[in-house]
C-alpha cells in the first residue's frame, strides 16, 4: 500500500472550518474496502491521499455513473449561453417525440434528474447509442417516477448534439472547452460506442487530482449551480446527476457515485472535497462520511 501524507497525517483528525473531520477513521474503512485511491482535500489544501493496489496518483481510473456529474452542470453552463432551457421539452427538438403523448412532455430537467419515464438500463456496457435511446419507449408517466438508469442521459446528449451542431461541437466538446480546459481539469479517456460517440452516463476516466479539481470548481460555482443540488418530487435526494447528503453528514454536502465504490464528495459548510476510488460492492457512502465527519 503507497501512502502520501501532506501535513500532519499522524494526527487522528484535521481540523475543518466547522469542526474535525476524522481523516484516519475514513482511511481505515477505505483501506478495509478494496482501496485504489483516497484524496481528502480542504479548499486547495490537500490533506491526505493515499493509494493501493498499483495505483497512483498519476494513474487514470474509470468513474462509471460518476460521469454523470458533468452533465448537470454542462446543462446550466448551456443554458447561461443561451443554448438551451431546463424545462424545454425533448419535443422541441426532436420530432419523433411529438407525436407520442408521454414523450412530448418530457423536459431537459427530467432527463437529468432519471425522472423522464424511462425504466431501468442502458449503464455499463449496455449504454445504447444517441438514436437507439431516442426510440426507447416510456414506462412511467414523465415526472411521476425515479429510476436509476443511463437511457435518459443519452437522450439529453442527442437533443444537446443537436444544439450545438452549427458551432461544430459534440456535448462532450463543449465540456471540455467550457467547463474543464478553463479549470485545468483533464479527463484522461473516455470510452466510445459502437457508432464512434461517447456516452454520457458513463466512460469517463480521470486521474484523483484531476476529480478533486472539477470539485472545486463546483464547489465554487455552486450558486449558480442550485438545480444540480434540488430534489424532484419522485426523489428528493437526487437532483441532476448528483446525489443530496446522506445521514449524519454535513448539510449541504452532495456527491457522485460510480459502482464499485467511486464518489466524489463535496461539503460546502468546510470546504471538503474528497475523491474515493476503488473496487468493492460492500463500500458503502454511508458508512465512509460517518467516519469522516463524526462529531469528535
């Protein structure tokens, strides 16, 4: 197991703006759950990282349904340039949707917040292509159900491509040139389906530190960032790709979640930002942020 140790990694806590946050305890539980890597970062200061079974800090890692914690803030930097609107309708830019009664009602913030009608699928290796997800068929009413799954991600990326064809641009383009190159974040790779496009819901890689800046960005733009962190009716603890606090941990805080145990955890009362990787079913969010932010 490599460890690295910013400051004073010896003591059994550091303290945050709002109190201690148990740095060792949330080492222990990760180095007990299949541990790749471990940032814990207070504003810029990082405070510990450590990794384990061949990883390190320059090594990439896949963050599977944790990369649908871009495209909720892709969509409100795009609607803060005038490209689109989060309660559009899917309709209004795709034509095969008007004509069937649930689907002209489904909007942009629907497709986010996997409350569209879409029944569970299309993650993993299973992600269908721009058209194919276009011509998947609701289950549900729009706006009366959540449902965890990758269908409705596809479908925001199709109508998004369509926007942004007369600039040239696929969404993943406009990420990168709008959200990320500006912050000096790089994602190392991104998967590809079979028609040569990238998924939206999952298929990005990206380095630890790299993940801890995109955090901070959010962290810093998280006014203007407020639907990401809204709940739906269908489910008040998700809002548009990011999951909203858990028991015990500091209000506010809001995380993306990959299988396996990936996350990304953004406390906005300390300024804590943290980058879980690894390889375990039994990791659970809960149990991680007890650890780390238990009353001490």
């Amino acid at each position: 197991m490599q460890a690295l140790s910013l400051g004073a990694l010896e003591r059994s806590f550091m303290q945050t703006t709002s109190g201690a946050i148990g740095t060792e305890a949330a080492l222990a539980y990760a180095r007990n759950h299949g541990l790749h890597a471990l940032a814990i970062a207070r504003g810029d200061d990082l405070l510990l990282e450590e990794y384990g079974d061949g990883f390190s800090r320059q090594t990439p890692h896949p963050l599977y349904s944790g990369t649908k914690s871009f495209w909720g803030v892709a969509a409100l930097y795009a609607q803060r340039d005038g490209l689109l609107a989060l309660d559009e309708p899917v309709a209004e830019t795709i034509e095969l949707w008007r004509d069937d009664p649930w689907k002209r009602r489904v909007t942009l913030r629907m497709l986010l917040s996997l409350t569209a009608g879409f029944g569970f699928g299309g993650l993993g290796a299973a992600v269908p292509t721009y058209e194919r997800a276009l011509n998947v068929p609701l289950r549900d009413e729009p706006g009366s159900r959540f449902t965890y799954g990758g269908i409705g991600l596809q479908v925001f990326g199709a109508v998004f491509a369509r926007k942004l064809a007369p600039r040239k641009q696929t969404p993943h383009d406009y990420l990168r040139a709008r959200i990320l190159e500006p912050a000096g974040v790089r994602v190392a790779d991104w998967r590809r389906l079979s028609d040569g496009t990238r998924p939206l819901p999952t298929g990005a890689f990206s380095t630890p530190q790299d993940w801890l800046k995109y955090a901070r960005v959010v962290l810093r733009e998280r006014a203007s960032l407020g639907p990401c962190f809204e709940g739906s009716q269908a489910n008040a603890r998700y809002g548009l790709g990011w999951w909203l606090g858990v028991p015990g941990a500091p209000e506010g805080l809001v995380y993306a979640s990959g299988s396996g145990g990936q996350a990304l955890y953004i406390a906005p009362s300390s300024k804590v930002t943290v980058v879980h990787f690894g390889k375990s079913s039994s990791y659970r969010h809960e149990a991680f942020l007890k650890r780390l932010f238990a009353p001490r």
